[in-house]
C-alpha cells in the first residue's frame, strides 16, 4: 500500500475542517489508525474524524463522497467486489438461457450443482415425504 493513499485521505480531511459547512462540526483532523483487515484484493483502512454528535452523519457522508471523487481523479483504485453466481435450472432452456463459456467461467461456475445443493433428504431420494413415514396414529377405545 503506498502512503500517498493515506495521504490523501489526510488531505480530504484537512480539506472538510477547512469547509464552512462543516467547520463547526469538526473537533479533530483525520486520525490514521492503520490497516484493519487485508482479504484478497482489499484493503481496509480504518481512521477517524472526531465530531459533535449532530454533525457525524454529515460529516461521514461529505467524507466517503470526497473519497470517491478524489480518489477517481487520482486513479487510486477502490475496490468492487463482485459475486458471480450461476443459477441451475431444470435442464430446460428458454430464450434467455446461455451455457456459460468454459473458458471464462471457474471450475466451480459450469452449471453443476454442487456437492451442496444435493442434500439426502427423503425428497431427494425418491421416497415418500416424511408425514408419510411417521407412525400411525393410535387409535382410541371407546369404553
């Protein structure tokens, strides 16, 4: 991670205490605190503006907008996770079904259903449901 990042995030803050909109708002410059999580491709940054309590939803959105735009016109990357989920029908195709492409889609988004998604139950099998395999009701004596 470079350090112009956080940099820039201490720049962002300089710049909102310096706003007369949120002047008043503001107790404290942005404090860095450090990394608070690496996952695969992300890192979580974690700081903090000290502000009044009225002001720390107006601040905290002025703050994430000015991220964003600052970071963009700097080329500094933000993450995007993305899910890519394949959804296994019932072996019929419709207009809008397409086979995924083999060489873009991972060994585990083929259209299979996964180890998972075949539970032994007695609906899976075949069998009858299971009100069927309870026991019999007892029958009551009239004396």
């Amino acid at each position: 991670m470079s350090i112009w990042r956080i940099s820039t995030l201490k720049e962002i803050g300089t710049a909102l205490r310096q706003d007369d909109a949120f002047r008043d708002g503001i107790l404290s410059d942005f404090s860095f605190w450090g990394v608070d999580a690496v996952d695969g491709s992300t890192v979580t940054l974690a700081g903090q503006i000290q502000c009044r309590d009225s002001a720390r939803w107006p601040v905290q959105r002025e703050f994430n907008r000015r991220i964003l735009n600052e970071f963009t016109a700097r080329g500094i990357e933000i993450a995007n996770p993305q899910r890519n989920f394949v959804i296994v029908g019932n072996g019929e195709s419709g207009p809008h079904d397409t086979p995924p492409d083999s060489d873009i889609a991972g060994a585990d988004q083929k259209g299979e259903p996964s180890s998972a998604a075949t539970h032994p139950t007695s609906e899976a099998q075949g069998t009858p449901s299971v009100a069927a395999n309870a026991p019999p009701t007892r029958a009551s004596s009239g004396t």
